[in-house]
C-alpha cells in the first residue's frame, strides 16, 4: 500500500526554494513555481516509492546542500550538528583529553603520542597504546571520526578508555583510564635554530593562536642569534585572514598593502594593510610553499613576494584565494558562501580557475625557484619536523625517526642562505680592503 505524501510539505519546500532564489522578483512567482515543479515531482517519487522511507528533514537538507555545494567548491550548507565543531576547528581549541591518533590501520585506532601537560599526558597514556573502548563503545564498530568525537566534548566532563599496550615480556596489557576534558590548544608552530644562524619555523595553520605563537619563536629564535629566517608553509591549508594578515606586519614595513577583497557585492571590498613599522623588516626570509599551501599561506606567500620582503621556493600553491563568510540560520544551521575574492597587492587575483582546460596553470602563488617533490616524499620530511613522540615515564621528547626524509627544498634554502651571507661577508672585506687601500694613498699623497 502507498503512502500518502504530504503535499503541503513538498509545497512548502518548493516554496522555501522560490523564495531563496527569486527575492526580488515576487511578481514571478508563479513562473518561479513552475520551474520547480520538477522537484517537487522528484520529492514525491521519493517519498512514495523509494526503498525506505525518508523524512521531509532529511530531503530538505540534502536538497540544500547540493543546491550549495554546486556554486563551488568552498560554499556548504552546514548542518546544526556540524557547526559547533566547524567554529571550535576555526578557534584552534576544543575540549579533548590531548592525544594524538593514527587511525590508518583499519577497525583500529593507535596514539601517536600524547600531548604535553594534557589530561592524557598526565595519566600516563604512551605512544603506540591501543584504544579499544570509548566509553565502553568498541573502537572496531566506530569509524575514525565518531572515535575522534567521543573524545572530543565538553570542557570538564569525563571520558573512559580502554587502552592495551605491549607490557613487560612482550605480553599484552590493559588498562582503563579515566580523563576530564579540558581545553586543548594544539600546538601549530614549531620553530628551531639550523646552521649558520639560520631560523627556521613551521607554521601548520592559521588559527587563533597562530599569531603568538609565531611571535614567540621568531623571539626565542632571535635571542639565539637568528640572522635569517626558512619560513615554511607547505601543507598548510589556511585559516583566519587576520592570523595571516598579522604575520605579513611583521616583515612588511608600515601603510603596505597586504591583501584585498573583491567581490559582486560591494559590501566585501576590503584592504588589509599594515599600519606600524614592521619589527622584522630587515630580515631576510626564504619562504617554502607547495601544492597543498591553501588560502592564508598564499595571502602571506604574494605579500612576501610582491613586495620583494622574501624568495619563494617550492611549487605553484594550491589556488583557493576566495572568502567564505559563515551565515547563521534558524534552527542551529549555517551557510558557509563565497562572497568575494583575495587579491595581491599588485592585484594578482590567487584563486584558481578549477573548470579550466588546465586549471593547475592558473591562479596559485608560483614560487620564484620551482623545485617539484613528489606529495608523499614532502609529507613526510614536514611531518619529521612536526611528529615529536611524548612519553609520560621518559620525560622526554623525540623526533620520529621513521618519518625521517631528505628534505629538498629545505636543504636548498638552507643553502641559499648560506650563500647569502658568505657573499656578504665577501663584499664586507672587499669594502675593507678598499677603504685601506684609499686611506694608503691618501697617507702617500700626503707624505709626498
């Protein structure tokens, strides 16, 4: 027996659709309705015919989210329960218990190493420890993401694991812990003294602790007698514009133009200079990107270029230069949309143009030294300078080892560095030299 179908609902539907797109044309409605006879057609096969039975809640969300999802490949329609994660991600915190996961190996999740001073630190978890349950839920009948959420919740409330570990003669261990989340900031700048007083600092992404920390380590680096500076954004995906914008003052002295916005709507035309003198404006800087270097590292990465403040090595970015604005809605949901584009200060326009012929040849930041690697083989020398291992009973804090890998692009800027300063010291004594032999004649033409 069928189904009756509510028609009144699909109608409401359609009529929510007629409204979104045709706002300033109500004298159309009726051609409006017509149009959309079509999906109001497709709901009610739907929910007549199709194998289960679906709610209007769901159709409506999946109509909307591919109605989004087709203007581009930024814009999203954000479901209520997606959204609190989407704004706790952009923060760069969230209430965890502080371990890092590799969920690689299938039905199982495995910890990489906890982080320092957090709730999983503190109890004693180690690297390689199994976690089989989550709060009495088995980690086999979860995926990595509804593993991860379990872990994640509200600042002070607990959560129970289940870990196994390889114990004393090889043999296989359990143990229950208990954890109160608290609030994890995780770290995204990693900075260390190379050769030759050479600096070097990773940034994984622009959130908002990024700026402080990126301060932190170029003071710590310069107290370390740093007189250049490997700044290395490959792999990272961006963030927020203003942690983007804030890293370019330090290097680009004051009422520089950093970045601007353009987009239909004359709302979202936007300038972002800098306004003081920059602390760092004398530094010289060699700057790596690469395919995967997204959205704010590309902001930084055509600043630095165009205006001569840093050498980009690497490969040509990853060409997502437009500006996604989060628009709450009723009942919890957003509308993540593109409401405008990012531009150079010399109006390069950094946003690709994914539909064309050959849309890895547009848009992008292109290095001023191209040196191609292989994703994989980059992936793993960032993830060397990144990965450290934290073992609670050791006390101590170790690079992996076996993610160890020849680092091109950061051993030919080393190298350009060095150069750099050796060609300066040169033309310091050729000066030297010069002045004495001046002052020479000078004495000679004197005596005479």
């Amino acid at each position: 027996m069928k189904k009756k179908v509510n028609k009144y609902v699909i109608f409401m539907v359609a009529t929510f659709f007629v409204g979104s797109l045709f706002p300033f044309a109500y004298s159309g409605v009726n051609s409006g309705l017509e149009e959309m006879k079509i999906m109001v057609d497709v709901v009610d096969k739907i929910k007549v015919n199709y194998v289960e039975e679906k709610e209007n809640k769901e159709l409506l969300e999946n109509a909307l989210t591919g109605m989004v999802r087709g203007l581009d490949e930024f814009s999203d329609f954000v479901t209520k329960k997606d959204m609190k994660p989407m704004q706790e991600e952009t923060r760069g915190e969230f209430g965890g218990v502080g371990m890092r996961l590799d969920a690689s190996k299938k039905d199982r999740l495995i910890v990489t190493t906890p982080m320092p001073n957090t709730p999983a630190y503190k109890a004693g978890i180690e690297p390689n420890d199994e976690i089989l349950k989550i709060d009495n839920k088995l980690v086999k009948d979860m995926t990595s993401e509804e593993a991860v959420a379990a872990l994640r919740g509200v600042v002070g409330t607990d959560v129970k694991v289940l870990i196994e570990r390889i114990g004393k003669g090889n043999k296989k261990e359990q143990k229950t812990f208990t954890l109160k989340r608290t609030k994890i900031i995780p770290q995204v700048v990693y900075s260390r003294m190379l050769e030759d007083n050479i600096g070097y600092v990773y940034v994984q992404d622009f959130s908002g602790h990024t700026t402080q920390d990126f301060q932190n380590a170029l003071q710590d680096l310069t107290k370390k007698g740093m007189q250049a500076l490997i700044l290395d954004l490959r792999f990272n995906p961006g963030g927020l514009l203003d942690s983007a914008v804030d890293m370019v003052k330090m290097f680009v002295g004051e009422n520089k133009l950093i970045v601007y916005t353009k987009g239909r709507n004359p709302d979202f035309f936007k300038e972002y200079k800098s306004v003081e003198k920059a602390k760092y404006a004398d530094l010289p800087i060699i700057l790596l990107v690469n395919e995967m270097s997204a959205s704010g590292s590309e902001i930084v990465a055509g600043a630095l270029q165009d205006h001569k403040r840093a050498f980009l090595i690497g490969a040509r970015t990853f060409g997502k230069g437009s500006v996604q604005q989060i628009m709450n809605l009723e009942g919890g949901a957003g509308l993540r949309l593109t409401v405008a584009r990012y531009y150079t200060p010399l109006g390069r326009m950094i946003h690709k143009n994914f539909k064309a012929k050959n849309p890895d040849e547009t848009g992008g930041i292109l290095p001023d030294m191209v040196i191609p690697v292989d994703l994989a083989t980059a992936r793993k020398a960032t993830l060397y300078t990144t990965n450290y291992v934290y073992s609670p009973s050791k006390k101590t804090s170790l690079p992996d080892e076996s993610l160890k890998a020849k680092d091109i692009a950061l051993e030919r800027a080393t190298e350009i560095l060095k150069a750099r300063k050796s060609l300066a010291a040169l033309l310091t004594l050729q000066k030297e030299e010069k002045d004495k032999q001046e002052e020479k004649s000078q004495d000679t033409a004197e005596n005479k």
